[in-house]
C-alpha cells in the first residue's frame, strides 16, 4: 500500500470548532444523553435563569450527565514515543471511548433492526485518540449500528431457532432508511458501509439483500442529483462475508485483507490532527496566528455491521482503527512500534468486552485474537462459554433488563415525569400574559 502525501487543511473548511473549552450543557447530544428523561425538569429550570444563576446551578454540580459505553487510556513511554520529532519527557496517550446511543436501545434480542425515526439498535460512535506531548493530537471516529431495516430476531435456546424476520417491505422501509443515512451523513459526512454479514445463513443472507437493495436505491437517487468521486460516494458499500473469508487455514488472520479493499476509502476519508507543539513544518502559518492548530479533518466515516454488531464488527474496527493510525504515523515520519500496537489491541479488545456486555450480556467472542493478534485454544474455550453464557441471559435475564432500560429513558407506559415547580417564573408569566397588550401588537 502506498502512503500518500500529508496535506494541510485550509482553516475555513473546518467543520468544527475546536476554540472552545468550556463545557455547554446546552449543546448536549441528546441522541447519546442517557439520562435526559430525568434531568429535563431541570433543564428546562435552567433555561429560564439568567445567565449568572446558570453558572452557579452548573457550578453545583446537580445536573450529572451520563453516557453509556467504554472509556480506556494506556500510556506510552516517553522513550518510544510514536512521533520522533517531538521531543518530550512526558508519556504519550492512546484513548479509546465509544459511545452507545440511547435511541433505540435495548438489550440483543429485544432491540434490532431501525425504528420509524431513523435510529437504529446497538449505535455505538468509537473514537480512537492518540496525544503526543507537548501538543500532538490524532483522532478517528469510526461508527456501528444494526441493519438499519425493520427486522426481528426471537432468542430461542438453540441457535437453529433463532430465525430473522424481515418485518416491513422495501417500500415502507426507504423513509426510516433513508432518515438514518441522511444523519449519519449531517453529522459525519461521507459513509462506507462495511457489511459482515454471512452469505451461507439463510436469514443474514435476506438480510444483506435488503441492505443492498436500499443502499443501490439509494445511490442511484444521489447520482441523479450529483456526481461524486468514487471514494467520497455517500453510500459506498463493501460486502466481506467474515465467516467465508476466514474459516480456511490463516483464520481470523485473513480478516487484514480487509486492508487492501478499504484503503482507497481510508485515505480519502483522512483523519483529524491538531499539532500545536511548534515543531511542524505543516501547521498552516495563517492558522497559527489565530490560534487554531488543526492540519486535518477526518471527512467521512465507516459503518460497519454483522448481525449483533458486537464481535465481527469489534474485531474489523479494530484493524481500521490501526490503519488510520499507521496512516497519521507515517506521514509524520513515525511507525507503529510494539508497544503501541499491544495497547492498541488491549484498549479496542476492552472496548469490544465492554459493548457486549452490554447489548448481550457477555464479552466479546474473538476477544483473544483482538487482544494477541491470534487464536488460543483457551480462547476459543473462553467463547464457547461465553455463547453459552448468552443463550441464558438472552432468554432468561433480558426481559428484567430491557424493563429497567425502559425505566431509566422513560419509555413504560404508566410513567409519569416530575415537574418541578418555579414560582417565580409562574408569577413573572402570569403577569407578562396579563399585560400582553402593552407590550405586543399584530399585523
């Protein structure tokens, strides 16, 4: 593979601002807000104080927000720091956080398929940060999501029974698909669609079909309307039947040839890099004086998908987030070093543990080879336990924990929020609406 060349980014083609510090509860991301159905009142409280009382209720730290995901830091030794131009006596970071959306939550066999406003289960925004001391910050985002049309899957105690049911047709489906995509595209840009789905199981093969069938429509209503570069198409898809690719002799080692059928994609997506540390000959001089120090801004993202969007998917994420890495590094003269690679691979093997506990309760399958870079027998031990593990829970537990799901985000049907009572602003309305005349007029 060919590393192409670094480029500077001109600072008015920057789609976010990174000048600001400070923390605007305000600006919340509701779609990733867990705890928005308990603390409205008290937003909606906050919205009518003036902008000192603002400060002082934020100061006191009633209004906790909360996120559901993972959130992992390792530290590299400042002796084999990842960017040789920069000379420092403070360890580099590696960060990984994901964040699970609280829209169509549940739990794996509760919770699959889009809903009618576009939002899809198990939608997990992943982050990779790398920062170099003394201002070096590298960052890519990569995203997961169920097959965004309208099907089910019942638990069932073996896995024959477990069969997928498309719920809708192609024509009542193409609104919600398209309301996905169009956010996705509003808050990422261009979307590569990477589909793991098997082709050999008779329901993930419907499956995929569809999900063709919606991204072709899709992107022979936008070649009408636009022209587009190959690698920035807005709804590219790639299919890699994982479990066909990988069952010969190299095992899941195949999975990297992945690599070579995304790697245009990775390169015209880019990545974000902010280099402040004075060291660069690529900061651009203009974007310097006025303080800001982005070179480049990541202009579209993967989405990848299997069916559970947990073990498949963590491991394939995993190898483009160590692309995208590569990829910075190389460009900046550095290289990926043993070290770094082994706690890449911990953070994104945590990562993946983390998400699947979530949706279904245990670890990810094929943890051990995101973590050693191969597949133990005591590994594959560990998944066969942890499959066992999940038809339990999937069948015996998930009910109690898709009510208590429903509970935290306000979604049972007897539920009744709390208002909490201002006089103040029910005397201050009271009389403004008594007096209306004298202060408006119609036309």
């Amino acid at each position: 593979m060919e590393y192409p060349q670094l480029l500077d980014c001109p600072i008015d083609q920057l789609q976010r601002s990174n000048t600001s510090a400070g923390f605007d509860i305000e600006g919340l991301d509701q779609d990733m807000l867990w705890n928005s159905y308990m603390i409205a009142p008290l937003l909606q409280f906050r919205s009518r104080l003036a902008a000192h009382d603002k400060a002082r209720l934020d100061a006191s730290d009633m209004l906790t927000t909360v996120i559901r995901g993972f959130a992992g830091t390792m530290s590299i030794p400042a002796s084999v720091s990842p960017v040789p131009h920069l000379q420092s006596d403070t360890p580099s970071t590696l960060t990984v956080i994901s964040r699970l959306s609280s829209r169509r939550a549940g739990t794996r066999f509760n919770s699959r398929g889009i809903d009618d406003d576009g939002f899809v289960a198990n939608f997990v925004e992943t982050e990779t940060v790398l920062w170099c001391p003394p201002g070096f910050s590298f960052s890519y985002v990569q995203i997961r999501g169920s097959v965004p049309v309208f099907w089910e899957q019942s638990p069932g105690l073996l896995p024959g029974q477990q069969k997928i049911e498309i719920a809708r047709s192609f024509e009542a489906t193409r609104h919600a698909f398209e309301k996905h995509f169009e956010s996705l595209e509003l808050n990422y840009g261009a979307v590569h669609t990477i589909n793991l789905l098997s082709e050999e199981k008779t329901g993930e093969a419907e499956l995929s079909a569809r999900f063709r069938r919606h991204i072709a429509d899709r992107s022979k209503r936008q070649q009408k309307e636009d022209s587009f570069s190959v690698d920035h198409n807005l709804s590219r898809l790639t299919e890699y039947d994982f479990h066909a690719e990988t069952r010969g002799a190299q095992g899941y080692e195949a999975s990297n040839q992945i690599r070579h059928i995304i790697w245009n994609a990775l390169v015209g997506f880019g990545y974000f890099l902010s280099d402040d540390s004075g060291q660069s000959t690529l900061v651009d001089v203009d974007a310097k004086r006025e303080g800001s120090t982005v070179v480049l801004q990541q202009e579209g993202v993967f989405r990848t998908n299997c069916l559970d969007c947990l073990d498949r998917t963590n491991l394939v994420q995993t190898i483009i987030s160590l692309m995208a890495l590569e990829l910075c590094l190389h460009q900046y003269g550095g290289r990926i070093v043993p070290e770094i690679q082994m706690r890449h691979a911990t953070l994104w093997a945590d990562n993946g543990d983390a998400l699947s506990k979530i949706y279904a309760g245990t670890g990810a399958l094929k943890s051990s080879f995101t973590r050693h870079g191969k597949m133990s027998l005591a590994g594959a031990i560990a998944d066969v336990r942890k499959s066992a593990t999940r038809l339990y829970v999937n069948n015996f537990a998930d009910k109690a924990r898709q009510n208590t799901i429903d509970m935290l985000l306000g979604r049972l049907p007897d539920q009744v929020s709390v208002d909490l009572y201002d006089p103040v602003n029910d005397i201050v309305s009271a009389e403004l609406n008594r007096r209306i005349d004298e202060y408006t007029s119609s036309k």
